[in-house]
C-alpha cells in the first residue's frame, strides 16, 4: 500500500505545524508521510514544542522551519492548515492536494510564568493529537 502524503502548513512553522509533523511521523508514518511548513516561517522551532512533544517521547528537535515554497512542486493529498492565518493565506498553496483546515490556537502567543505557557502548550498539542489522528483516520483508505 502506498503511502499518503500531508502537509501541515501555519504562519510561523514553529510549533503547531511541528507538533502536527512530528505526531503523524511517530505514530502514522506506516500509513503517512508527514512533512510541515509556514507561509511565514519563523525561523526556529519553538524551544517549548520540543519540550512538550519530548514529554510524549517525540523528538522534533532537528526539525526545522521551513517555508511553504520548498514544497511548491511536491504532491500531497492533503494541505492541513493548522492556524487561521494560514487558512486565510492559503491561496498561498497551489500545489497539488486537497486542503482542509484543522485550527488551534497558537500556543507562542500564551503569557503568563513558564508553568501556565507550558500548559497551553501541552493542551495545543493533546488537542493536535486528538483532532488530527481523528481526521487522519477517516481519509486513510
């Protein structure tokens, strides 16, 4: 069988996206290639992201933040946008595959002390790993 192939695309391609990427290699990679991108990519990839998906055993510290262009002539069945933004900018993507939009909020903008942003980063990406397999599952076949 082969493989289908996502794109998760936000505005900064720090976090949300990652998140998104790094879940979908670990745990669907037999059914998915996963890869992620930002229509303004920020750069980095959120140090907190890393934390937080390392607490579930993923390790998306190499990844890195990459823009929408490096993927203008790749083919993916799906464009998940993740983010309003990238909703609202998705003309943006005009390469081949359906896209949909799956939005969280994003989790670089919390304040607060470290505990209190950590948390909202912790619930961003429970809420991608719930929303995201869940979606995943039911265009798979």
């Amino acid at each position: 069988m082969d493989k289908k192939r996502v794109l998760f695309l936000c505005t900064g391609n720090s976090a949300r996206s990652q998140m998104a990427e790094g879940f979908v290699r670990q745990f669907l990679g037999h059914r998915w290639i996963a890869r992620s991108a930002g229509t303004a990519p920020a750069g980095y990839v959120h140090p907190m992201a890393i934390q937080v998906m390392a607490e579930l055993g993923i390790d998306i510290s190499t990844h890195r933040s990459k823009a929408v262009s490096e993927f203008r002539d790749a083919d993916f069945d799906l464009a998940i946008t993740v983010c309003d933004h990238a909703a609202k900018t998705c003309p943006l993507w005009l390469g081949r595959g359906q896209v949909v939009h799956v939005g969280f909020p994003d989790p670089a903008q919390a304040t607060g002390t470290e505990g209190e942003r950590l948390a909202i980063f912790r619930q961003v990406r429970d809420d991608i790993r719930h929303k995201v397999f869940c979606y995943l599952d039911r265009v798979a076949d």
